[in-house]
C-alpha cells in the first residue's frame, strides 16, 4: 500500500519546473463529472416544472374557452328568436304597405290620365288656334320679304332707252337701278319748268324728289390727263374749272325748285380719282358747288346715300304693314296667356305626382335600409339542441327588448 501511495506521489508530468501527479489530475476529473450531473439534473428538474404550468394554463383557457362558448351560442339562440318575430312583423307590416301602395298608384295613375287628356285636348286647340294666327304672320312676313327683295335686289338694269352715251349718266343708272326698287326712280323725268334731270328719286311721306345729274364734263377732264407739258395741264386745268362752274350753276337753275325739288342736287362724278383729284386739286370748285348746294358725289358716296334712302323707304312700308302684325301679334300674345294659364294648371297636377311619387320613394328607401339591417346580421351556425334552454323570466325580458327595439326601428 505504501508502495503504491508512493508511486502515485511520483511526478507523472514534468514540464519545466511544474509537476502534476495523477491524484489531483483524477480529482478534478471527479469534481468536473459532478458538476456536468448537477447541471443536467437541474435542467430536467426545470423542464418538468414548465411543462407542469404551461398544461395547467392550457387547461385553463381550454375550461374559459368552453365557457365562452356555451355564452355565444345561448346569445345566438336568443337572437335567433326575436328576427323570427321581426321577421314575421316585417312580412306582415311590408304585405299592408305594399296593397296601400298600389292602391295610391291606381288612383293617381286615374287621374293623371284624364287630366294629361283634358290638357293635351286643350293644348291640341290652341296650338290649331295659334297656327292660324302663325299663317296669317307668315303671310305679312312673305309680302315685307318680297318689299325687302325688291329694295336690295342686285338686278343689274344696264340698258337705258334715252342714253346719251355718257360714261357718267351709264354708270349713275347702274347704281340707281341696282340699290333702289322699281318706282322709286325715275330717269329723264320732265320737271315743270321743262327741264329733264338724269334720274330723280321720289322720296317717301310726300317729300319732293332729289334730282341727280350725271353730266359730268368729261371732256375737259380728260384734256388735263392727257396733257403732256405743264402749260397743256394748265391750261387744261383752267377750262375744267370754268366748264364746272357754268354745270354746277346750270343744275341750281333748273333743278333746285322750292316745293317741286329737294333744296340740294347731286352732281355724280364717275370715278373715284376724278373725286378725289376734284377734291385735292380744285378747293374752289367744291366751295362753289357748297354755296350753289350741290353736292358733288363719287360712285361709293351715291350708293351710300341710296342706301340711307332704301332704308328710310323701307322704314315707311314697314310702318305701313305694322298696323297688321301688330294685330296678329296681339291676337298672339292673347293666345300665349291662354297657353301660359293652361300650361300651370298641367304643372300643378305634376307637381302634385311628383310629390305623391317622392312619398312613396322615401317609404321604398326605408324598407331598402331595413332590409339591408336584417341581411347584414350574421347566421354563422345552428343552435346547439344539446345547449340548455335558458330560463323563462330571461326570454320573456329580452323578447319585450326585442320588440321595444323594433317599434322604435318602426318610429325611426
């Protein structure tokens, strides 16, 4: 044994000056085996107690569960009372609302029916009445078209009986005959004095005719434009000026007569340059025709004046066929109140439906909203027959809720 003590004393690793034996070497295998077993004990021994509390709490919410459970399916076959009470009081109370509904339709589709027939009688009457008075209109409005052709038709009179081939008188009788109607004119009218003016236009309410003369001195004109030294043109220039002096005095002594003329004459110049050089070049000449009350006038100032005279003639026939529209248009102003008065008497019984019908909307709205409450209420399964009922006093109480409830839903 000693022996054996000893040679367990012996160093059985040496490294350096540290020695170890093989006692302590297989102590602290012992003491390391030990605490591995310790430890894996204690792990079991706490495994087992969470294993122990997790079943216990599963137990518990398995029994809350269950609980619960029992709870909603008696809730449910509560409910499923009280909607077959609302639903037999829906069908019953949707049965009456429907028969009082067609019975209000009925009537009112009656009456509607002969009030839309007395209405478009009437109606059928007025409008035959008021065509009549249209056609009559038609007729007036026909004869001021055919007033108002005649006035601004462009039915181009070129010839001329009495022409005198000058370029001036052509061209006034185009103008004249295109802007005015036939008989407002007159060409080569003799005046009392014997005189006989190019053209004379009648003027409306009586008033004496305005004479226009086209005997421009061409001539003398012409002799200035086809004068080719400053002398010619002078002297060319000073013969225009005396040949329209000695026309435009002619024309204020035989044209301008107090009660049978106009007070003022035209004197038409053909071109529109000739007007405008007369104007720019021979200041004098204008002053006189001024003073002699002629008025000199170029193509485009004749047909503005025709037109300011075919408005003023078409102004008198128009008054002279107002009288008659006047009437038609009163007659029809008569008729439209009648039509008016008639037409608001219909609107009123429209109204009338279509607040019947707006009535009977809102009540269809209610029905719609109650019965998308009771499709929208969850059916998720069948009563329990095996769930036990609940006590009477409970039912009772709830179905008096159920019912005060749904006579509030009615009131609503």
């Amino acid at each position: 044994m000693n022996q054996m003590l000893s040679a367990l004393s012996r160093p059985a690793l040496a490294y350096g000056e540290n020695q170890f034996s093989f006692g302590a070497v297989a102590l602290i295998l012992a003491v390391i085996v030990l605490a591995a077993l310790w430890l894996r004990l204690c792990l079991k021994l706490r495994q087992k107690e969470d294993f122990d509390l997790g079943a216990a709490i599963a137990a518990e919410r398995q029994a809350s569960e269950d609980r619960r459970l029992e709870a909603l399916m008696q809730a449910q076959a509560e409910m499923q009372g009280r909607l077959a009470t609302m639903a037999d009081l829906f069908g019953a109370r949707q049965s009456e609302f429907n028969r009082s509904i067609n019975e209000r339709l009925d009537g009112m589709t009656h009456r509607l029916g002969n009030t839309i027939t007395e209405q478009t009688k009437s109606t059928h009457d007025n409008l035959r009445i008021l065509q009549e008075r249209l056609a009559v209109i038609d007729a007036a409005q026909n004869n001021i078209q055919s007033l108002a052709k005649d006035v601004v038709g462009l039915q181009a009179i070129l010839s001329n009986k009495q022409t005198r081939g000058a370029f001036g008188q052509a061209r006034m009788e185009t103008i004249i005959a295109d802007g005015l109607p036939m008989g407002a004119y007159a060409f080569q009218d003799t005046l009392s004095n014997g005189s006989r003016p190019d053209c004379t236009i009648r003027m409306p309410n009586g008033q004496p005719p305005l004479v226009i003369d086209a005997k421009f001195p061409l001539e003398a004109w012409n002799a200035i434009r086809d004068g080719t030294t400053p002398e010619q043109k002078k002297l060319a220039g000073q013969q225009f000026r005396r040949d329209m002096e000695v026309h435009l005095k002619d024309i204020a002594e035989k044209y301008l007569m107090h009660g049978e003329t106009q007070d003022t004459a035209f004197l038409f110049v053909p071109s529109e340059s000739i007007f405008a050089e007369i104007h720019e070049n021979f200041e004098g000449i204008v002053q006189r025709a001024h003073k002699l009350r002629v008025v000199i006038v170029s193509p485009s100032l004749l047909m503005l004046s025709i037109q300011v005279i075919q408005a003023v003639l078409k102004d008198q026939r128009m008054r002279e066929q107002a009288h008659l529209i006047q009437g038609e248009v009163i007659h029809l102003m008569e008729d439209l109140g009648r039509l008016d008065e008639r037409t608001r008497k219909l609107q009123s019984h429209f109204l009338a439906a279509q607040k019947d019908v707006e009535m009977i909307l809102t009540s269809t709205d209610k029905l719609n909203r109650r019965s998308a409450r009771i499709e929208a209420m969850d059916f998720a399964s069948a009563p329990d027959p095996t769930a036990k009922p609940a006590p009477q006093t409970d039912a009772s109480v709830e179905s008096r809720t159920g019912l005060l409830k749904l006579r509030l839903v009615d009131e609503d």
